[in-house]
C-alpha cells in the first residue's frame, strides 16, 4: 500500500506546483498610460484639438469595456469626439463640457487606443485646464492633464506643457527623487 502512495504523492505535489506557477499569470492585469496632446495655445473662439492616447503598459491585453472621460473647464465647450487612427469608440456623452467615450476594443500591451477631441475656446484670454481619465477593462483608474492658453497675441516658440509622467519608473509612477533612472521617456 505504501508503494502506491509514494506515486499518488508525487503525482499531487507536482500538480500544486503547477498550480502555483499558473495562478500568479492568471492574476495579471493591464495598465493604462494616459497622455493629451493639444495645441496648447489658440485664439480666442478658435478650436482646440486634443489628441488622447491612452497606452496599455503591462504584458496582458485588456479585457472588457474601458471608458475615456474629458472635463473641460467652463468656456471650453465639446464640439466633437471619435475614435482616432481606427480605434473604434462610442460617445454617448458629448456636452458642453463633459466628453464619455466608451470602447470594449482588446488593447494588447504597448498599444494606444486614441481618441480626438475637439473643442471650442472661449472668447475671452485666459488659461484653461482639460482634464482626462481612462478607467475600466481590468485596470486602475489613471488621470492627466492638458493646459490651453487663449490668446490673441501670436505663439512663441517655447515649451508651453511637460507632461511630468513622461519620467515614470516601471510601475507608471512618476518619478520624484533626485538621480532616478526613468523606465520610459
């Protein structure tokens, strides 16, 4: 009898090894990097357009339907919104200043989803913030941010906006000690 267990024995003890291994994989989940690319100076009353990107960071696809808010502050109004370089999105949300854009697309990791946004500024000068989030299809809720400045002076050549997650270690948190080494520009 006990020639026989010693068999069965193994047999289990790879089984829940094998098990073990599996489990940690089945655990994974995707990652979003969220970036709004705009002119970031118009005149007033003239359009802005945001390019949103947002990039699946980990090593497994998406999974499930995953939605692209932007809050635009007042006097900024929505005109439009779709999907951008063929990415298929529905906007049932398409106010003055609030943008829903829903997808249940499959992004595989190092993919962007991207969606274009357009928007009116308002008649007066001033600097305005636009606002954008990425939630759902298995991954953390991830937040940026877009400045616009109106005016009717002509555009300098300068650098008007740095996205500072541009310097973010290998979790997609930003980076905020001195000497770091960033995992992606």
């Amino acid at each position: 009898m006990t020639r026989r267990l010693g068999p069965l024995v193994a047999l289990l003890s790879c089984a829940a090894l094998f098990i073990a291994a599996v489990a940690p994989a089945a655990q994974a989940a995707p990652k979003w990097a969220l970036h709004a690319n705009n002119n970031t100076t118009v005149a007033p009353g003239g359009q802005v357009v945001f390019h949103v990107d947002a990039t699946n960071l980990d090593g497994v696809h998406t999974n499930g339907n995953f939605r692209v808010t932007a809050t635009l502050p007042p006097g900024l109004t929505a005109v439009s919104a779709e999907g951008d370089g063929g990415n298929a999105f529905f906007c049932p949300t398409v106010s003055a200043g609030l943008i829903e854009c829903e997808s249940s697309e499959f992004i595989f990791p190092g993919q962007p989803a991207k969606l274009l946004v357009r928007a009116e500024a308002p008649a007066t000068e001033g600097t305005l913030t636009a606002r954008f989030s990425v939630e759902g299809a298995g991954a953390a809720t991830v937040t940026s941010a877009a400045p616009v400045t109106v005016t009717s002076a002509p555009d300098a050549f300068n650098v008007a906006a740095f996205d500072t997650l541009a310097a973010a270690d290998e979790e997609g948190a930003p980076l905020t000690q001195a000497a770091a080494h960033p995992d992606s520009f």
